[in-house]
C-alpha cells in the first residue's frame, strides 16, 4: 500500500515546475483571498490564473509584481475588459485584467491611442521603453470590467516566449489546510459490448463521506467491457465560502494507475480541448463539470502525467475489482474515493439501448453536400470519429425563415473546432443585408457572411438546427441624460444601449462633429461617455450625437443636447 502511495504522488509531483521568480503580491490586501483559483474547468477554457477578491468593491491599487515594462494593453467590451500585460527580466509575463482604469501615464497612451485610431476597442503591443515600470509601482486600479461577474483582480503569469500561462501558486505560498470533496463518480460504457448496472448507458453516483477526505459508493458498480470513468467536486479555502477547482486527480483500478493528470501549464492553442476532458453533454444538462478520466483521440491537451489505454479499464474476468480516485490541492490535501467494480457478464442483456451508426474517420476532410447546402469539417474538427446526419425542412422557408432549415445530427455534443455550413437562401431586394444564420433551438443568432451565389456562410461547434432568418430592427438607447442638461458637475454621459435580436456590432459617439471615446460594459449595456476636456470646449452648449449598428446593419442615431 505505502508504495503504492509513493508511486502516485511521485508520478503527481515529479513533473512541477521549478521557479526562482520572487514576485511581491499585485495587490495590497491580507490577507490574499481567493475567488478562483489557476486551472478550474470553465466554458470551452481553463481559468488561466488567481481571481484575487477586492473586498467587493472596486478601485483598490494593482501594482506590478516586479520591474518590467507595460508589453501590452487592451480594452474590450468582453473577455478581460480592461487589461495590462508586463513583461519581466526574467522571462515572465504577468497579466491584469478586469481593471476599472490605468494609472496617468499609461492611461494617456492608450487615449492618444484612441483618438487617433478612433476606436473604443484597444490592443496595442509597446516596447521596453515606451512605459518602464518597477517593482510595486502603482499600475492600475482593480475593476469589474468584461466578462468579470464581479469586482476582482484576475491575476496571471505567464512563460514571456510562448505565453503559456503558469499556475501562480509556483510563485506564492497561500495557506491552505482544507481537503478537497469527491461528490460524485461517472461511469461509462465505451462501445456496444459494455455494460454498467446492466444498462448501456452512463451511470452517475452521489458519494458518501466516511470523514476525513475518504469518499466512498453506497454499493459496488456492476461492469462489463471498457469502462470509462468521471469525477466530480471541489477544493476548498479557509474561511471562503468559494468552490474551488482540483490540482491533480488520479485514477488506480487494480493497483495500477490509469489516468494521472496535474495543471501547472497551459497552452492557450489547446485550451479549448477541456471540452473532451470534461463531459460536456452532463455539463449542459446539470451545470456540473465531471472531469473524464480517458483521453479522446484529437485531444491535444498536454497535462497528462500517466495514461493507461487512454484511462479506459478492460474487464478481465468476473472477480471483485477495485478502483481509486485520488485529488489534491496544490498544497498536498487530498481526498479519495473508492470504487468496488463487480465484473459481470450478462448474456440476457438487451444491447438496443446502443446506438450504432456509421462513423467517419476524423483524421479526413469531411464534406456533406445537399443541392447547395454543404458542412464541412478539417482533420481534428472532431475529438474522435464521429457520426453525421442531415435532416432538411423545407416547410420552415413559409415561416421566419428565408431558407430551408437544416438540423445537424452527430453523436459529439461540441466540436474541436469549428466546421462551416453553407446555406442557400432566398432573400428580397431590400432584405438582402438583413439576414443572418439562426440556430433556431435557441433562437440565437451566428455570425454570418453572405457570397454572391445566394448562399450564406457560417462556422459551428455543435449540431443543431439552423437557417436563414432577418433582423429589421435597429439598437436600442436609453439616455439618463434630460436633453438640454446641465452637465457642468458630471465626469460623464451615461446611456444603455441594447439590440433586439443579432447584437451590437459598432457604437460611436460624437460631440459637436468630433469623434469621443466610449466605455461600454458588455454585462449590464451601459456605455460611459466621459468628458475629456482636451477634446471639449467649455463653457458654452453641445451636440453629442451616437451612432449604433448591429450585425445586420441596421442603424440607430440619435441627437441629444447639453450644457458643460
């Protein structure tokens, strides 16, 4: 058993990465508390660093980790929002997103920027000159913008030459003497000679706690054939009430380890592939991550310490087997969970419950051609070989659609990567730029570009049903400005806007016919129009007039006056 022991967390540890970076904490606050932490599975990604929590306001000083300089910077209505990137001697980049602004000095690069390009969005990539910084030096103030679901630091670092981002916890030493929790086990049966519970089909089992990390099932799992299995549950934090994601999980069946698997790296060229190692069909349905112990053919992620036919465990005979997950955290608590496997065979079974279908290898260029609908997929498109079906609706053109509809069957609920469909439609004149590509289960719209062959292009990563639809309705603004306002006292102009339908694609505001910079926050769709009185003229009256567009070009302006 102690060997046993040995072997697993030497397989676990033996990969880590060693650092001699010594970095000062990018904020103030003690102590360090954490909202997520590095390597949390996520939608279509892992949570690329620590979401350090600000006391649930925002505008606390973020300073930089050590001396560098500012590489980069953006501003983005999603994603990081408003985000710093610094570049150290070292060979690491450190990141700081969700930002509610940037310190003078950088703050009048990125406005300079701006006017110039007349953009809102920012990306611009500087040299070591252009803004030096030194350690704790005051950067930013910590925000809630972008995709941030409130106020927070995310905090990452990253290998300079390749930008993998590295789990930060390598350069920081957080107390934690809380084990993580094993909720709940999944098993798979992996073709049509399998069996679990006698059924065909997966099997999810709540766990019991015996106290003490040490998880077990209320009874064995009966299995036959190849068998897959799942994890799922969460770390802990002192004095947090936050769920937090494992360091390391390990799967033993028998005394041998199957599957070994620790997040200290991550490639943002794979990212995406958490997809297979997650079940992606049981996240949909219950919002839960359950962690696959087996490894889909095209999943090209690199965080594997051990893999035993790809995780999968081969029934042998009818015996007693027994298997064990084990997870860390990143300070070494653990939790297990053991399984007992009744290996049996039942000839009575019924087998109907498999679906066996053609399959086409996903190593090929994919084409399905219907007149002049078409779906095409690369090599890999897929995380394995895969089935496909077309069903067309030629009923739904008299609807809302200005096409047939077509539904896309395969037996994978996403794709590695994007595969095109084209679609053929049927559009009047004064529709022609109106239409865009629906999803119609859930009625949302997928960007669109339409060719001169009457057809219209667009990329997905699921099946579904999708046709052609319009969108002649303009965006939306709601101005908490009264026309004609003093604006004497007021840093800005605040307004929301929105769009019915396929989604704001251009908003621009101008003040006496020059262009101004806008602030828009994507979750609640208010845009920040702050008054810069190296562009204003005071004193007198103003004419501010935005301009909004969506993704089918319909536009909106409007015209409102103040004083300031």
């Amino acid at each position: 058993m102690i060997q046993r022991l040995l072997l697993i967390f030497g397989l676990l540890f033996l990969t880590q990465i060693s650092v001699a970076q010594d970095f000062i904490y990018p904020m103030d606050l003690r102590p360090v508390y954490l909202s997520a932490n590095f390597g949390e599975l996520r939608p279509n990604h892992f949570h690329s660093g620590l979401d350090m929590k600000t006391e649930k306001v925002e505008g606390k000083v973020v300073r930089a980790v050590d001396t560098g300089f500012v590489s980069r910077i953006q501003i983005t209505p999603t994603g990081y929002g408003h985000v710093l990137y610094v570049d150290h001697p070292s060979g690491y980049t450190t990141v700081y997103a969700h930002l509610k602004s940037f310190e003078p000095r950088i703050d009048s690069v990125v406005k300079a920027y701006q006017y110039e390009k007349k953009t809102n969005t920012v990306n611009i990539n500087l040299k070591p000159e252009d803004l030096p910084v030194s350690r704790g030096q005051q950067i930013a103030l910590s925000g809630n913008t972008g995709s941030s679901g409130g106020p927070h630091l995310h905090f990452e670092v990253r290998k300079t030459e390749n930008q993998h981002a590295l789990n930060p916890m390598l350069f920081y030493n957080l107390k934690d003497n809380v084990a993580p929790k094993i909720l709940r086990f999944g098993v798979y049966p992996m073709d049509s000679n399998s069996f679990v519970n006698h059924k065909q089909k997966k099997q999810l089992f709540e766990t019991v706690s015996k106290g003490n990390g040490v998880f077990v099932l209320k009874e064995p799992v009966t299995v036959w054939g190849n068998i897959g299995f799942s994890v799922q549950g969460y770390d802990y934090m002192p004095e947090m009430s936050n769920v937090y994601g494992f360091y390391t999980t390990t799967l033993t069946c028998n005394n041998q380890v199957l599957y070994s698997r620790k997040i200290d790296e991550i490639d943002f060229g794979t990212t995406a592939d958490i997809n297979s190692l997650i079940d992606y069909e049981e996240r949909l349905a219950s919002k839960r991550n359950y962690e696959r112990m087996f490894k889909e053919q095209n999943n090209e992620l690199e965080i594997y310490t051990k893999l035993e036919n790809q995780g999968i465990y081969k029934t042998t005979d009818e015996e007693l087997a027994q298997c064990e997950v084990r997870v860390t955290d990143f300070v070494g608590n653990t939790a297990s969970l053991t399984v007992y496997l009744q290996q049996k065979y039942n000839d009575s079974l019924d087998v109907k419950t498999w679906k066996e279908c053609k399959k086409y290898n996903s190593a090929d260029t994919f084409t399905y051609t219907y007149e002049k609908f078409q779906f095409k997929a690369n090599p890999k498109t897929f995380f394995s070989d895969f089935s496909f079906d077309v069903k067309v609706d030629s009923s739904n053109a008299k609807k809302r659609y200005y096409s047939h509809t077509y539904r896309i069957k395969t037996d994978q609920v996403i794709f590695k990567k994007s595969a095109e469909i084209i679609i053929p439609y049927s559009l009047p004149d004064e529709l022609k730029d109106k239409g865009i590509i629906e999803n119609c289960g859930r009625k949302t719209p997928v960007m669109t570009k339409f060719d001169d062959n009457g057809c219209a292009h667009a990329f997905i990563k699921t099946g579904g049903t999708f046709g052609v639809v319009v969108d002649t309705v303009a965006p939306t603004i709601k101005m908490t400005m009264a026309d004609s306002a003093d604006m004497t006292n007021k840093p800005y102009i605040l307004f929301k806007m929105a769009d019915n339908y396929s989604g704001v694609a251009k908003y621009n505001a101008y003040i006496d016919g020059e262009w101004q910079i806008l602030d828009y926050d994507a979750k609640s769709g208010a845009v920040f129009l702050w008054f810069d009185e190296k562009h204003l003229e005071m004193g007198k009256n103003h004419v501010v007039k935005i301009v909004l567009e969506d993704l089918c070009h319909n536009v909106l302006e409007k015209e409102y006056n103040f004083y300031r």
